[in-house]
C-alpha cells in the first residue's frame, strides 16, 4: 500500500512547469492581474490607501458629512460599549448556569464564533444593539453582508457598518457587485444568459464571474479596498478564489471568505481549496483564505475531516471553517434545516468554527407571516420600501440574532465556548 501511495507524490518538475508558466514574460492572466494593481498604485500604495480609509476616525468624519443621523448612532454605540451596558461573559454565563458557572473551567481553545447573516441594513444594527441591551443578549463577533456595494455607498451604509465593526471588536465580510447572479458594477448583466428563478438550473455550473468579469472582480475589490478599507470580502467562484491568493502573494493584505455557493461539499473538494491556498501562501505561512462556508449538506465527519487537512497546511488559526446552523426558510434548502445538535457534538474538539445564523430556526419561522427568504437579499432598497418589506425584513434579522442566542446558550449549557463581540461582551 505504501508503494502505491508514492505515485501520488507531486512531481517536482510539474511544480517547476508551473512556475515558469506564471514567470513567462508573455503570460496574459499574470500581466492583466498586474496592470490593475498598478492602476491603484502598487502594492505598497495600494495598501498604504487601505489602511488610512480603514482608521475609525476617518470613517466617522466621512460618515458625519455624508449621513449624520448614521454617525450619531455610533456616538449612541461607543457611549453603551464604554458604560459597558452590554453583558459581561462571567454574567452570561451566571444567568445561563446559575452559581454552577463560578466553579467551571471553560477551555477557550475551541470557542465557536458567533456569526450572523445577512446584515444588509446598518439601522438593523442598531436595533439588534437595543436588543441586545434590553435582553441582556450576546451580539455576533462575524457579520455578513449581501446588498448592493453601490446602494451602501449612496446611503452612507457603508462607512457606517465598516466603523460599527471596529467599534464592537467583529469581522465583516462584504459581497462585491461582481458576481453572477446580478448586474455588474457597470450596469450590464454578468451572466447574459441567466436571468433569476426562472434559470436557476443555469447556475448550477457555477454562481459565475464569466469572461473578463474575474478582472473586474479584482478591480471592483481594490477600489473598495483602497476606497474604504473593506478588510474581507466574499468569494463564489474558483477563477475569483485563485486571483485573491494572486494578490495577497503580490504583498496586498486583502483577505477573503469562500461562499457556500462554492460547493466545498466533501473532504476532496476542501483539500482542493486549502492545497490552492497553501501553494500561494505566503513565506510566513499566512494565506488571504480568513474562511469558507461548508456545503449545507456536509455532515461532522466531513468537518472534521476538513480541520485534519486545515491543520496539516498550518491554517488551524488562519482559516475559520464555517458552517450554517440555520438556513433562511425559503430559497435555498429543505426545510426542516437545523444542524446546532451537530455543532455540539464536535464543538469540543474542531478549533476555529464559526456557527453561522442565516434565518430563525425551523419552527419559528414556520409561524411567520413573512419567513425569511434568501432571494430578498437582492432587491434594491427603493422596492423594499416600495413594496413595504422593511418592517418584515427587520423582523426576519432580528429572528437571526435571536437564532445566534439560542446557539450561544446551547454551547454553554454543555460547558463549551464561543466568540461574541469582543469590545461589547467583557470577559
């Protein structure tokens, strides 16, 4: 057996031909890949820019001109977490267990994250904060974002959540506009022969950044970037994937999260994606993969099986695996979808997982009015309003946090970890 699992060794010549492929004076993928980055200014630069739009004064003095009512709601933030109105983790922890949590030892090893998805709307924010005050709640340390970069640009949205995640000690990630299942950031359709539901079989070949649209992901990625700091954005396609590892080798320190529209559905498709980021990890062993959402179908062993590969890489720290708890009630998985009995069952033994909150569980959102609905992710906020889905859709966010809660609650029940807002939630 041993001899036959030496023919799977890589061939040292084959690891040369790919490198000479990429050095080649006439290779157009490199060359196109290295005049946007020049077009923003160089590495360096590039950078350079990111880090100043990224300071939290500087989005606070852009955001007080462009939506003042957004930066007053951040004063109102800052004032709470400073006053510490929001529950400590010792306190959680009493009100969970009872005196039995003063005599426990918690092993922070193995701390889930708390992750909600999506948080398309700062005002949401704002109220997921007043309830979590009023409720004595935990508030996520991992949001996700799926609106319109244009839209959050036009309202202030954007400078508004970059600042609030600095302000509560989270991570965000951000949903270019460069992605198939929607209008490119130039107005014309990225995918000219798909066209919603009624294609959906369409879009099984891939979500899709087709054509020339991968270097216009890249360029829509460093405009944001060096425009205002946006530190991880998310990643639906392997072509997309392999031009973010491109650039964080060139020294930009862009990072991103691989979508569970990717597909990562089995141990072999995760060592696909982690060997990838491996060859293009840089000297110190750091790669821009910061995490990838597991296919909704993986089952614990899959997951664990995922970790024996991460760590193997080295990436145990770097790459969070992810992975949805719940699921929105419409649009994109049989319901009844609820996996928080799985999480429990490995949370005390995969290291950096994060339990991701995309709908209310099951049961409660079988008695909404309105469930939650992933394709309402794309709507444009003028027919939200139009269509009076505001007040609904708020509904819908606050039921996520509730469902990050309930999952919160489960881990300590059973003595096990998680990551909440970290400036928020004092330990």
């Amino acid at each position: 057996m041993k001899s036959l699992k030496e023919k799977l060794k890589i061939d040292e010549e084959a690891v040369k031909e790919i490198n000479d492929f990429l050095m080649r004076d006439d290779n157009p993928l490199v060359n196109e890949l290295l005049k946007i980055v020049e077009k923003y200014g160089g590495v360096e630069e590039i950078n350079r820019k990111a880090r100043e739009a990224s300071k939290l004064e500087n989005l606070m003095e852009r955001l007080r001109k462009k939506n003042p009512s957004f930066a007053k709601d951040l004063d109102w933030l800052i004032e709470q977490r400073d006053k510490e109105a929001f529950i400590g983790i010792p306190e959680y922890r009493r009100k969970i267990l009872g005196e039995k949590a003063d005599t426990m030892k918690f092993d922070e090893s193995f701390a889930v994250t708390l992750e909600i998805s999506g948080c398309n709307f700062f005002p949401w924010f704002i109220e997921e904060c007043k309830k979590a005050i009023k409720q004595q709640d935990l508030m996520p340390a991992r949001y996700i974002r799926v609106r319109s970069m244009k839209e959050q640009v036009e309202d202030g949205d954007i400078l508004a959540f970059s600042a609030a995640m600095q302000i509560i000690g989270a991570s965000y990630v951000q949903t270019l506009d460069t992605k198939g299942t929607m209008l490119g950031p130039d107005g014309k359709p990225i995918n000219i022969h798909l066209g919603g539901p009624e294609t959906i079989t369409g879009y099984f070949g891939g979500v899709g950044v087709p054509n020339e649209y991968a270097l216009k992901w890249v360029d829509e990625l460093l405009y944001y970037y060096t425009e205002y700091g946006i530190p991880q954005v998310l990643n639906v396609n392997a072509g997309t994937v392999m031009l973010g590892y491109w650039l964080y080798k060139l020294g930009i320190d862009i990072e991103f999260k691989i979508s569970v529209y990717l597909g990562n559905d089995n141990p072999y498709s995760c060592f696909w994606t982690l060997m990838t980021a491996k060859l293009f990890s840089r000297k110190d062993g750091k790669t821009p993969l910061i995490g990838f959402n597991l296919s909704n179908s993986v089952n614990n062993k899959t997951i664990e099986l995922s970790a024996y590969i991460r760590k193997a890489f080295g990436f145990e720290d770097i790459v969070r695996i992810e992975h949805h708890i719940v699921e929105t009630y419409k649009g994109i998985v049989i319901q009844p979808y609820n996996k928080l009995g799985e999480l429990l069952e490995i949370a005390d033994h995969v290291k950096n997982v994060s339990a991701k909150h995309e709908g209310a569980f099951p049961e409660i959102e079988a008695k909404r009015e309105h469930p939650s609905n992933i394709l309402e992710y794309f709507i444009p906020k003028e027919e939200i309003i139009k269509k009076g889905l505001m007040p609904k859709l708020l509904i819908n966010y606050l039921d996520k946090h509730d469902s990050v809660n309930r999952t919160a609650r489960a881990l300590t029940e059973k003595g096990l970890t998680f990551i909440a807002a970290q400036n928020l939630h004092k330990k």
